[in-house]
C-alpha cells in the first residue's frame, strides 16, 4: 500500500472537503477498462490445518488465481516476481492462501498494528455487500505480523474513516518461509501466508455472522508490496525506490481504496473437487460501476462549479458508460448533495454523495 495513501487520517482533515475533489483536486477518471477479475470459491470438503503451507488435501483443489499485476494493470510492466492467491471456506470461516516469489526474504515489524506495509507484506480488501462502505483490510508481513481495520468509508469520502484499534475477533494467521529470513547469505524461493477469517467477525457492515449463501458474490481484492532492499553490513536494508504494490484486480491508479476496482468473488457450496462451478454475472456489479461514474462526474462538476447539477449533459454522461445496464439514471439534487437511481425491471440501484451504492 502506497505511504501516502495511509497517511491520509492527516491528510485528509486538511485537504478534503466532501464534494471537493481528490485531496484538493479533480477527482480522477478511470485510466483502465471495467474488468473486474473473478474467482468461484469452493465450499472445503476437508479440515484445514492453517501453518502457512498450504499443503492440506483440502487446498489441493482449490484453482489459483491469475497472477498479480502491477496496481495501475497494463500502464505498468507485469511484476519481477510471481504472486497468486486462492481462496476457500467452510461454515466457520473464510481461507486465504498466497504464495509470494521473493530470493530475498526479510521482514522487520513485529508489533500488531503497526504500518505493516512499511515491510514487504501481503493484504486482503473484502467489501461483503458492495457499497464501498464498511469494508475490511488486512495486512500480514513474513514475521506474521497484522494490521487489520475497518473503513467506515474510502480515505476519499471523508476524513477519519479508519478504525485501526479493531481487532478481527478469532483471525489465525500463518507464514511459512520457502527458506530462511533475515539471511542476505544465501537465496530463497519465497513465502507463503494462510489466513482464516471468522465469519462471525465481519459484523461492520451489518451483515449476518453466517457464511455467505449460494452464489453470493463479495468485492475483494490483494494486494503485494514490495521493496528494493540492499544489502548493509550483512543485513537487508531498504532503498531510496519507491515501493512496489502488486495486486490481483488492478486499479489503475496507485491506490487500492477504489472498491469498485476490486474483484468478484463468488460462493459455491460445492466442493473444488466435484466440479467446476461457472462465474455467474448478475450485472450488478455494472449497474455499481455506471453509477460510480456519476459520482466521478459529480465530484468534478462540483469542483470546478461549487455546486451538483441534474443535467446528465453537464456531467458528459448521456452515453451509457457500459454496456447491458440500464440507462440514463435518475439525479436529484438534494440539500445535502445528490442522489442518483438506476431502475433495471423491478429492481432500483442508489449512489448518493459519500459514494456509497445500495440495492432495494
């Protein structure tokens, strides 16, 4: 995760007014395409002993995902180093495995919730209902080291959104070194982190504390940073370079506080090894990504204009920004901002001011 962007509890207080911008200026526009990764996660058939290995019978199945590019997706060359991630769960909890290539394995932090990311770690976003509101990170570095939080809100709606003093209640989380750590002598193949996530802790979005139903879909997403090291008296030393941030759905911008990049994660209650179960798009996830370009738009009108409009021609919106979701939208100013509808059949989508997206 970019430094700058977790500095942003202070900056933010400064440089953020709602409705005003990205931290005092325009709000960007997508420099990718809409592509979303998705992923089925399969229902485990069999125990899992969480050691960081991720060599239980029950991961044995389980379909890795594509291999992690660089945060801004094609604007950038494809990582140096090979990162996948998988995914499973049972009626306790969520499992997380990844295998992280590095011939140089090292880690510093050891205190919980410190800036972990100041080391090389690996981290998980998970947004269970897709308002972009209430979501999860987590972040675990090769000395097993955590820093998890809540976001009320992405860092851009508001200031003093992160809740750092929360802890997830009954977290196991596990590193296993593919070599030694802390050893500039000789070289490693890499590690590997295993994390079960309890359902009952993800509570903040005042979702249920059962597992997900069948075909239930969740925005999630990683994220890999990594440092240039030297080596310094026999010991890794960071470099002046900027860090490396490695993801598994790009954002196209570097920063991963843009949910509605992250990928699809779909539930199965069929084991991995019964058959392979299909992605199934509901077109949600469309109709969330058409009316995020409202808030975009939205956010710059008002930028340059102090003031919303209702005019999808002000806002350079009156082509449907993808296809198959129903436009135009519905815009109302309000007192306290705007709001936005998009009706498909019997169904009505929202976004208002904050960002936040709700079905009803």
């Amino acid at each position: 995760m970019n430094p700058i962007i977790k500095k942003s509890l202070i900056i933010l207080s400064v440089c953020q007014t709602q409705g005003q911008g990205f931290w005092g200026n325009e709000f960007p526009e997508p420099k990718i395409e809409y592509a979303p990764k998705t992923y089925v996660c399969h229902k485990a058939d069999k125990l899992i002993l969480v050691d960081g290995k991720l060599n239980d019978e029950a991961w044995s199945n389980v379909q890795w995902t594509d291999s992690f590019v660089d945060i801004e997706g094609s604007l950038k060359p494809i990582p140096f180093y090979d990162t996948r991630a998988k995914m499973t769960w049972d009626d306790d909890y969520f499992y997380f495995g990844a295998y992280l290539e590095d011939p140089h394995v090292w880690a510093s932090i050891t205190a919980r919730d410190a800036v972990v990311y100041k080391d090389n770690d690996f981290e998980i976003f998970l947004d269970p209902d897709g308002d972009t509101h209430n979501y999860y990170e987590l972040e675990v570095n090769a000395f097993e080291t955590e820093w998890d939080l809540i976001l009320l809100k992405p860092y851009h709606d508001a200031d003093k959104v992160a809740l750092d003093s929360w802890d997830i209640p009954g977290l196991i989380s596990k590193v296993h070194v593919d070599g030694t750590i802390n050893d500039p002598s000789d070289m490693d193949k890499g590690w590997s982190v295993e994390i079960a996530i309890p359902w009952r802790s993800l509570i903040g979005n005042f979702r249920s504390k059962t597992p997900p139903k069948e075909g239930e879909t969740w925005k999630v997403n990683f994220s890999r940073v990594h440092w240039d090291t030297k080596i310094e008296d026999g010991k890794y030393v960071k470099t002046d370079s900027p860090e490396f941030n490695w993801v598994w759905s790009p954002q196209g911008h570097i920063y991963m506080h843009f949910p509605h990049f992250w990928g699809l994660v779909q539930f199965s209650e069929k084991p991995p090894s019964i058959e392979k179960v299909e992605f199934v798009d509901d077109g949600l996830d469309k109709m969330r990504w058409a009316l995020r370009q409202v808030y975009i738009r939205q956010r710059n009108y008002y930028f340059k204009n102090e003031r919303y409009t209702a005019s999808l021609k002000e806002l350079n919106l009156k082509d449907r920004p993808i296809e198959s979701v129903p436009w135009p939208p519905k815009i109302m100013v309000t007192p306290s901002g705007w709001e936005a509808e998009l009706i498909r059949e019997d169904q009505s989508m929202y976004i208002k001011k904050d960002g936040k997206v709700w079905v009803n």
